[in-house]
C-alpha cells in the first residue's frame, strides 16, 4: 500500500518533500538552538519571512490545483485565503481576554471601542481552539461549494469565470471594510497575544509556526499529487484540455470541478490562517483582487501543472519582492508587471518547464505551449 | 458684461436714492447722534435704524462698526470712519474727511450682542440691493433665521418689489417669520402655512413642523399637519426623481467606461485588464492639455482633450495590441494575466512621471455650477458626461452599423475563421479594435477627469464595474451594454438610501453572479454555433 503509493511521486517530488521536512526540523534548531552571534544561526525575523513564504506556498499550490489541472483560472483566492486567516484572527483575538486596552473579558477592543454590548454570533466558539480550527476549513470550503455549485452548473468558464470569481472577492472586501460587518472594519483583527497558551511572538513560537507551515504544505503537496495522479485526476486533466468532449463522453464535469476547487478553497483557508498569526495582523486589504491575481503570477512562474512548480514560484517571486521592495522600491511593480507579460510570453510553462526543456534532447519535437494545445482542443481553432 | 449692467443698475438706484435722499438726511443725522452716545443700547437701536433707513453709507458705517473702525470725532462731534488702509470718511457724506484730527477720534465699542445685531442689518440691508439675485439671496437668508425683526424690512421690501423670483423669495421669508411667531394673527399665518406648503422644501417642512407642534387645537394645527403631510409626500416623489437622475448620471460614467471593454471583449474574446489604465491615461492627457492651453482657450481644454485623449489611449492600445497581446491568440486566460502585468507597468510609470498625488483638473466655465429643477438640483458637469457617453454611443452605433470597417469588425466578431475565409484581414481587425476600444477609454478618462481624483490608481476604481457591465449587457451588440450600465447604474443609486453605498454594490455584485447562472453570456449574446466553446 505504502509503496503503490509512494510510486505515484516522481523524483522531484521526494526531494521536495525531503526538503520540507528537513526544512522543518533544521530552521528551528538553528534558530534556537545556535547562539545568535554563530554564522550558522538564523535571525528570528527570517523565521518569520520564510514562514510567510512557506503560507503563500500553500496558496500557490491551492490555485495550481484548480488552474493548472482544471483549467478554471481563480482570481478570488485571496479571498479563501483571508477567509481562513480571519477565522484564525477571530481565534487570538478571543484569546487577548482582559489585556486589551479596554480589559473587557468577552468583547474584542474594537467592539468596546463601537459600544456594543454583546458578542454577535459569528464570534460565538471562537474560544475553542479546535471548533476555530474547524472553521478555518469549514468557511472557505462552504463559500467555494455554494459558489462553485451555482458557477460550474450553469458552465461558467473561462474569462467569465475569472471575473467573477475576482468579484467575490472584491464584494468580500467591501463587506470586511464596513465596521458594523463585525470583523474589526478597516483596521481588521491584531495585537494578538496568545496561541494555544503560548506567546505568538516569542521566538519558539515562531519557529513552531514556521515547522507547522512546512510541514502542513507537504501534506497539501502529498493530498494535491495524490488527488491528480488518481484516476480522478486523468479525468480532471481532460476536463481541463477538452472539457466539452468528457461532458460528452459521459462524465459529469461540474462535480469533477466542485470537488477540486472545494479542496483547493480549504488548502487557501489553512494558509490563510498559518499566515496570520506568523504576521500578526488580518486586515481587509488581503481580500485585494491584486492580491489574488498577485499569486496567480506565481504559479505561472513556477510552471503551472506541476505543484512543486507552484511552490517554488510563489517563494522565489515574494524572495524578490522582498528584496526589490527594499532596495528599488519604485521599481518593483515595473518588475513585477515585467514578469506578468514576460512570463506568459516567453516561459508559458514557468521555470521547471524551462529546465525540463533545456534536458531534454535536442531531436525531440519541441513542446508546443500546454495552454495553446488546451485552447485549440477547446474552441476547435475557433480563435484562428 | 455684467459689471456694466450692474453698474448701470447702481447708478440708477443711486439717481432714485437722491431725490429720497432730502427726507432722509434728517433720519440719518438722528441715526449717527445715537452712536455718539456710545452706549451699547444706544448703539443697537442705530444698527436697527440703519438697516431699515437705506442710507448710501449704511453698509459702510455697519462694517467699518463691526471691524471697530467707526470713530467719533469728539472735536466736531460726528461719526467718522477709516477704511482699511486707514484714511478717515465722514459717516454721513461718505466723503473722505479733510482735516481730523487723530488724537480726537474715539472708538465706537461693540460687543458680541451687537455683532450678531449687524449681521442681522447686513442682512436685510441686502434686500434693497438693486441686484435682484442678492435680493433673493436676502430673502433666503431671512427665511433661514425668520427673525420677527426682519418683518417690516421684509414688508417694505415686498411692497415696492417687482422682479417675480424677488417676490417669491420674499413672500416665503415673510410666510416663514409669520409662521413661527405666536403673536401674528391667525388668517396670516394660515395663509403663511399656505405659502410654505408651496415651496415644499426640507426648511419649510421644518418651519411648519415647529410651528404644528407648538400651537393648539384648531385650523391652525389641522393645516400645518395637512402642509406636513403634501411636503412629505412632494419630497418622497423628488427623492426618487433625484436617485434616478444620479443613476442616470452613474450610469453614463459605466457606460463610457465600459463601451471600449465591450468592443475588445466582444470582437477578440480577451479580457483587458490595462482597461482602467487607459481611462487613466485619458485624464493625465486632460491635465497635461490644461496645462499647455493657453488661458484664453481655457474654456476649450476639455474639446481639445477629448481627440488627444483618443489618439493617446489608442495609441498604447495598438501598440500592447502589437507587443503583446497578438502573440497570446488562443489564450484568453492567459492574455489576461499579460494585460495586468502591464496595468501595473502604465500605473507606476505614470506615478514616476507625475506624482503619486492626485492632479488638479478644472472645469470650464460653463460645466460648473448646478441648474435647479423641480425639487432636484443637476450638475452642469454631470449633464455634460451624459451627453459625452449619448454621443459615444450613438458614433460607435454609426461606425459598427454604416461602415466598412464596422462590417468587418461585426463579421470577425460573429465568426473569426469565416470572416477570415472572406478576406478579412482579422489580424488588422484586431489591432484596430483594441486601438478603438482603448481610444474610447480614454474619452471615458476625459469625463472621469471631472468627477473624479486623477491619480495613477483613477482606473482600478472602474475595472471590475465595467466589467460588471459588460458580463451584464453580453457582447452581443452595444445596446447590451447601455442596457447593462443603466441596469446598475440606476439599481446602485435606488439601492443606496435604503442599504447604503458599500452594502448596495454588494448586492449587486451578488445579483450578478446569481444572474449569470441564468444566462452564462449575458443578455445579449450572441446566437449561433460560433460562440459555443
């Protein structure tokens, strides 16, 4: 059983997930354990960013799941994302208890601070690590079935679907700006204080957090593979490249597609909520359509359909944004807007494709564009 | 023009304020005596006097007293005042006083009782303005303090009054003061409540509200909650008139915005995500339009803007179209990841060359101030968007439906490879599409630069309602377009008194993902094989 099951991961796929397990284990003990004045040791700051890195990893590979093995291009992740990361946020805001400024045992800050005297309902449980945890999964997984439910019935696709999808998210970022919505309105949920009882911003915490994160994206990674290596997964593939021919063929292709974007949905709500307490601030400026259309460029960086791609894209795009955004900070969106046109243009199958194809043997047939081939099966040469 | 007409009316009220002016000498001579006493009572009955005598120098006694430049010469015993540079005027001549001298002169005191006394003669020394505007202006002013003070100058000022508007304005102030008085008799106050109910209005439903509240049983308060009912219900109808209008307005803007997407949507199947950049580009090319105008042409700027705008936003759209998004056929998903890529490349390149900070654009003359209709009040400005989009429309009507070029472009929208297998260059279609659309989105920028801030981030504000509009409208033909822009316009604005702004976008937001599940292409889509993917 183990070994069928193992045989389904190519060899880079082992070596990522050896990487994020020895990731996992080495980036705490060399943050904690290693005297700070030592070469080898890591400031806790890094900790930090990596561990952010790791969340938008886990983002990016929600969205590959549906874009590069479905072909329903999302630009409303962000919003499964924030959805999750307020669920956590509602989770530590509960757990500041009587240290806020205004000490009140029940009520979060913001809700003394609007005079209300009671805790509305959404908040209720949030007490409780684990029914948070639920909800974590349970709120983005819910908005992606309804939502997914009404859009893929009546065949929404393409363009269509990417704009409304960016819609949702947009509606949501009205909504979560408002105070009287309930979340904190503009300056969302933050001064968090405690985590299951230990100090969000101690340093072990943070490397706990950043081991939790490494850990959880190789679980999404071995979930993801082992949803499209299935059969499940071919089928999927072929909604994707022909999806009128499967519907014909027989199968039903709205629940293929349901399927795959409620798992990529909750992937995005537990990335969202690994990603708060790591930062320390949930806000509605993460439901940004910007945002969501932010992590699509790093699948495409990556190369899309291909997972490991996903990851290694969202890290290397935020490594150069952190770097750029410091050093040439009006010159980063050149660079960023740069990558959009000159990534679509020239590397359609992202850096991994481009490696695949400088091993690959030169008599070989070159490999015509994955999209390209998908869109001709699609419109029939529709388009010229 | 105008200067020389109100100079003319000057001088004619001045020749009618000369032959009154043997009657009034001895009033004003009582008048100033009053100031010399420098008691604050003394004092407060002159500013009363003043007000009602009409006197040449009254305005000028009444502001030089508020400013603590009113002086009595104790040498001669009269009243002097400095104008601001300091020079010495007699009160009652307005002649420049020769021979004062300055050790002599004595302030007249005021407190802040008779300040507001002042004003209040200021005021209804505004109702003899010989400007019939400032006269109304006036009457406005006393109908919002209804001081019963004011009622003889109002009286007076309602006898000799000939100008109709004046007239109005002036029974309304009289009907206000009479209205809140208790002591008037009763047959003028109903006829008062009479003349509120017919201005109708948020001030005259307040009046008539006080008034009911106050008084007992009997016609009086009968007609006062008959006058609060029919105002109530005359408010509610122009609310709703107002709302539509400012849905119509909205609507214009969607629609100019929108119009260009609909084209590029339409005909190439991609989603053009550097459309609200090119409305940005649209307003900087006002500004910059503005900027080089010389001043006298400064009333043309927006005409002169309106082709450049064109010609800029379909440049760069012509020249994307060439660099990029022709190497993307086939690949709409991808095209619009390409085009926001250079969203964000326009935007900060705008930010470097301008400024993060918005830019000041102007409005000529004639596009500002608002006209009053009814019980609603319509921008100038937002008249002449509308206008803009109807001609928008109505030209890229004429150049789909009368032109080759038109033909062409509906052929390559209806079926590209059949279109092709004509001999239709679709390729040249396609560049010249996105140019048009683009171009279009920068007029929209020209009509934005009015109402809107104009700053690198004008077009994102826009983006996903016109693309709201167009997923509404279809790309079947343009009127699903001005169909989809009235449709949210119009809902938006009906939606917002009762929901608020945020909660109503959101609504409709919601109201259009549940629509597309009915009809996945919109309301006009197009019918045939062609389109079915």
């Amino acid at each position: 059983m183990t070994s069928r099951f193992l045989a389904t991961f190519d060899r880079l796929g082992v070596a990522f997930i050896i990487l994020m397990l020895g990731i996992a284990i080495l980036v705490p003990v060399l943050a904690l354990a290693i005297p700070p004045g030592s070469p080898l040791a890591i400031p806790p700051y890094v900790v930090a960013l990596m561990g952010k890195y790791l969340c938008y990893a886990l983002l990016a590979l929600a969205l590959d799941l549906v874009w590069g093995y479905c072909g329903i291009l999302s630009l409303g992740h962000g919003a499964f994302f924030a959805l999750g990361g307020y669920a956590m946020g509602m989770y530590l805001m509960r757990q500041i208890g009587t240290r806020g400024v205004y000490a009140n045992p029940i009520l979060p800050d913001f809700m003394v601070f609007l005079n209300w005297k009671e805790l509305p309902i959404p908040w209720w449980g949030f007490k409780l690590f684990p029914y948070a945890m639920i909800m974590v999964m349970l709120v983005p997984g819910l908005l992606a079935f309804a939502f997914g439910w009404f859009a893929f019935r009546s065949r929404v696709t393409g363009v269509y679907l990417s704009i409304i999808t960016q819609a949702l998210t947009y509606a949501l970022k009205l909504a979560f700006f408002r105070n009287d919505f309930g979340f904190g309105g503009n300056n969302g949920l933050t001064d968090f204080k405690d985590i299951v009882g230990f100090n969000v911003q101690a340093d072990a915490t943070r490397a706990a957090l950043f081991s939790i994160s490494a850990i959880a994206l190789v679980i999404a990674f071995i979930l993801c593979k082992a949803i499209v290596t299935s059969k499940y997964g071919k089928a999927l593939i072929a909604v994707r490249d022909a999806e009128s021919r499967v519907r014909f063929l027989g199968y039903r292709v709205e629940n293929y597609k349901l399927f795959v974007w409620v798992v990529s949905a909750v992937i995005a709500g537990i990335a969202g909520a690994l990603y708060v307490p790591q930062v320390g601030i949930i806000n509605p400026s993460e439901f940004d359509p910007g945002n969501s259309i932010e992590a699509v460029i790093w699948v495409a960086v990556g190369g899309r359909g291909t997972l490991v791609g996903a990851v290694l894209g969202a890290i290397v795009v935020n490594f150069a944004k952190t770097y750029f955004t410091g050093v040439f900070p009006e010159y980063w969106l050149f660079g960023l807007g740069a990558l959009f046109v000159l990534v679509t243009l020239f590397l359609p199958k992202g850096i991994l494709g481009w490696f695949a194809s400088l091993r690959r043997k030169p008599t070989q047939a070159p490999p015509t564009a994955l999209a390209g081939e998908a869109a001709i099966a699609e419109e029939g040469g529709a388009a010229q | 023009m105008t200067i020389a007409r109100l100079f003319a009316a000057l001088f004619l009220f001045c020749c009618i304020g000369a032959a009154a002016s043997a009657a009034r000498a001895d009033t004003l001579d009582d008048t100033l005596a009053l100031f010399l006493d420098d008691k604050f009572p003394q004092t407060e009955k002159a500013i009363g006097q003043l007000a009602l005598s009409g006197a040449p120098t009254g305005a000028q006694i009444l502001e030089a007293l508020a400013d603590n430049r009113l002086f009595i010469d104790k040498g001669s015993k009269t009243i002097v005042f400095k104008n601001a540079a300091g020079e010495i005027f007699s009160a009652k001549t307005g002649e420049k006083a020769a021979g004062v001298d300055e050790g002599a002169l004595k302030k007249v005191r005021v407190n802040n009782g008779l300040r507001s006394a002042i004003d209040a003669a200021m005021g209804s020394m505004t109702l003899a303005s010989p400007d019939p505007a400032k006269r109304v202006a006036g009457a406005d002013a006393v109908f919002k303090s209804h001081d019963p003070k004011d009622l003889p100058a109002v009286e007076a000022a309602l006898a000799k009054e000939k100008d109709a508007r004046a007239a109005k304005a002036f029974q309304q102030a009289r009907a206000a003061i009479l209205v809140t008085s208790a002591d008037a008799p009763e047959a003028d106050r109903l006829a008062a409540v009479g003349v509120l109910k017919e201005r109708g209005d948020q001030d005259a439903l307040g009046l008539i509200g006080e008034m009911t509240e106050k008084a007992s049983d009997g016609p009086l308060k009968t007609a006062g909650a008959a006058a609060i009912a029919a105002i109530k219900a005359r408010l509610a109808l122009w609310d709703i008139v107002q709302n539509l209008w400012y849905g119509l307005s909205a609507s214009s803007v969607l629609l100019l915005a929108a119009i260009g997407l609909a084209i590029t949507f339409g005909v190439m199947g991609v989603i053009n995500m550097a459309h609200g950049e090119m409305v940005m580009l649209g307003a900087y090319s006002t500004f910059i339009v503005q900027s080089l105008i010389p001043p006298q042409f400064a009333q043309w700027s927006l005409a002169v803007a309106i082709p450049i705008a064109f010609v800029v936003a379909g440049c760069m759209g012509i020249l994307i179209e060439r660099l990029v998004i022709r190497f993307l056929y086939g690949r709409p998903l991808e095209t619009l990841l390409a085009t926001w890529g250079v969203s964000l490349i326009l935007q900060q390149l705008v930010r470097t060359i301008f400024g993060a900070n918005n830019r000041q654009v102007s409005a000529p003359a004639f596009m500002s101030g608002s006209i009053e209709v009814g019980g609603i009040s319509i921008t100038t400005g937002r008249l002449w968007i509308i206008v803009l989009a109807i001609a928008v429309f109505v030209a890229l009507q004429l150049l789909l439906r009368a032109t080759s070029f038109g033909l062409r472009m509906r052929a390559v929208t209806q079926n590209r490879r059949m279109a092709a297998a004509m001999g239709i260059s679709t390729g040249r279609i396609d560049m010249f599409a996105f140019g048009l659309g683009s171009g279009i989105a920068g007029i929209a920028g020209v009509a934005l630069s009015q109402i809107d801030n104009v700053s690198p981030n004008l077009g994102q504000g826009y983006i996903i309602d016109s693309f709201m509009v167009v997923v509404l409208g279809g790309v079947g033909n343009l009127w699903g377009t001005l169909l989809g822009a009235l449709t949210l316009g119009v809902a938006n604005k009906l939606l917002e008194p009762f929901v608020g702004a945020v909660l109503g976008k959101i609504m409709l937001l919601v109201f259009i993902i549940l629509f597309i599940q009915k009809r996945p292409r919109g309301l006009f889509a197009l019918k045939g094989r062609a389109v079915e993917a």
